[in-house]
C-alpha cells in the first residue's frame, strides 16, 4: 500500500505530532511520517519523534536573517526528503504566501476552535470571554489568510459554566488528537489518487 510521505512541523511538545505517528502505524493508514521539524532546538517533540526512529531536523528561526531565507531552507529540506505533504502541529509560525503556494493544497493545520470563529491565539479564553456554549478544534487546508482555509473536520465540545480556559483547552485536545488522524488520511487518500 502507498503511504503519502508527510512532514509534520512543530514547535513544541508535540502531541498531536504524536497522535498521527501512532495512527500512522497501522498497516492500513494512508500516510507515513516521513520527518519531523521544529523550530526550537528545545522542543520537546523532537526526542519523540527520534525515540521512534523518525528523521528529525531542527531550523532555528532565530539563525536565520529572515523568513525568507528560513522557509527555504525549510523547503530544501522537505523537498530533499520527497515530502508529499505537510501537517502543522502547534507550529508557531505564520508561513508567507511564497511558501504556501509551493506546497498548495497540501498543507493542514489543526486549530483550536471551531472555524471560522476564534482565528488566531487565546481561543480558549475568547470562547470562555463571550459566553459560548460550544467551542472545538478544526483541521484546514492551510491558504495565504491566517486560519481561513477550506476546512476538513471540526468536533465539537462543549463550554461548562465551571471552564477554566486550561480545563476546555484539555477537553478541545482529545478531540484534536481524535480528528487530525482522520484529517490526514482524508487528505492523503485524495492526494494519492490524484498522482498518476
């Protein structure tokens, strides 16, 4: 069976880097974690994924003199691994159009939240802030506009009048490692059909 070689891009601890590695070993799982990068030497995840025997690599964003010249080194790197596709995972940077359009159509993001409500950060505290009876997480096609691309799966939880923005938040994440699994293999399937 063909496995959609994919990247995914962290930033920190990893966790739902971690949710597609385990669903990724099942014989019957359309992807297979090619790589694993961050851009902070201290991330977390990075171990894990080396723990796993996944190629890791770390770009300090930090050693570069802008983001043009990070994303290529970046892009050179996925590339040189026959990455097919890209899955964002807590990755903390906003990646610019020139990148995004080399790689259209094939990168996902999961965020927290249902879009298209509550784009950008501190998702948990607006939901919280404005009275929300149900907030969640939603995996994307990442497009040039911040957390606006088509989405793939959103779950749904709801907001208790007793939520911490950490207590919703670790309700939201169980259901991110839930459905980024299912997002990945629906984007792979279709990947794969679409090469000839």
């Amino acid at each position: 069976m063909r496995k959609l070689q994919t990247a995914v891009l962290i930033s920190g601890r990893g966790s739902n880097m971690m949710a597609l590695v385990e669903a990724s070993r099942a014989a019957d799982y359309p992807a297979e974690i090619a790589c694993v990068v961050s851009n902070k030497p201290d991330a977390k995840g990075v171990q894990f994924a080396a723990a796993n025997g996944i190629a890791t690599k770390v770009f300090d964003h930090k050693a570069f003199p802008n983001r043009e010249a990070f994303e290529q080194a970046l892009d050179n790197y996925l590339r040189s691994m026959k990455v097919e596709a890209i899955a964002l995972a807590g990755f903390m940077r906003v990646l610019t159009a020139g990148f995004i359009n080399g790689w259209d159509g094939r990168i996902i993001n999961i965020h927290p939240s249902l879009l298209p409500s509550y784009k950008g950060l501190h998702t948990h505290e607006r939901a919280i802030a404005d009275g929300a009876k149900v907030h969640g997480c939603s995996v994307h096609l990442v497009t040039q506009e911040l957390d606006g691309g088509p989405v793939l799966l959103q779950a749904e939880v709801p907001v208790l009048a007793v939520d911490t923005p950490d207590a919703l938040a670790a309700r939201v994440l169980t259901e991110e490692h839930r459905i980024y699994p299912q997002a990945l293999a629906l984007l792979s399937n279709r990947l794969i059909a679409e090469t000839p």
